[in-house]
C-alpha cells in the first residue's frame, strides 16, 4: 500500500491488531485560491488506498460512509473523488457503485521536444 500525504483528513481502517486495512484521506480546502470558485461546501478524496489482501470487502465503501458522515455534520455536501490513467474499470465501477457520477474528462498529453 503506498502512503502518500494531502492537506486534509485521514480516515484508516484497522483490524483488531491495530494493522491498518486501508486508509481515506479528504480535503476540504477547496476554496483556496486557484482551485474552485464558490468551493464551500465541497471536498474531493485526496487517496483512498486498501490494502490488497483486504480490497473487495467493504473496506472502502465502509471509510467513503465514514468520511462522508463527518463531512456531513461540517457541511460539506458535494464531494470529488478523480480517476487517473493508471485507474482502470474496477475503480471506475467502485465509484459508480457507491453513487459517483462522471461529471468531466480531461485527457492529459506531454508532449516532448
């Protein structure tokens, strides 16, 4: 499981031996300068990792519930989750199943000189 850091708030998952199942990390900063305009009341998923002995068992649907809970009770009422080029179908599937919605497509190219 790769750990990578946001400005935001981690949600984990643990076992009863404290091992961490998977993690969620949210933020909430959006209406900083250069992001999105009006973004009060947004919040994106910054990583949202499952450890891959764990994945497929309700580890992430549970911590998008948790998360989305606190989110609530902030006043938070729209939340971003993005897909990149190395996220396939099953992530695609995962975020329609837990009631995302497509809202955009940007495609990315580098070219070089």
């Amino acid at each position: 499981m790769r750990i990578l850091g946001i400005n935001g708030t981690r949600f984990s998952a643990q076992d009863l031996g404290s091992s961490v199942l998977g993690y969620l990390e949210v933020d909430t900063n959006l209406g900083e300068a250069g992001r999105i305009p009006r973004g009060s009341g947004w919040a994106d998923v910054g990583n949202l990792e499952v450890a891959e002995a764990h994945r497929r068992r309700g580890v992430a649907t549970w911590l998008l519930l948790q998360a989305a809970e606190w989110l609530d009770l902030a006043g938070v009422s729209r939340l971003l989750a993005y897909l990149g080029d190395d996220d396939g179908p099953a992530e695609e599937a995962f975020y329609a199943g837990v009631g995302f919605r497509e809202l955009t497509r940007t495609r990315r190219l580098l070219e070089l000189s």
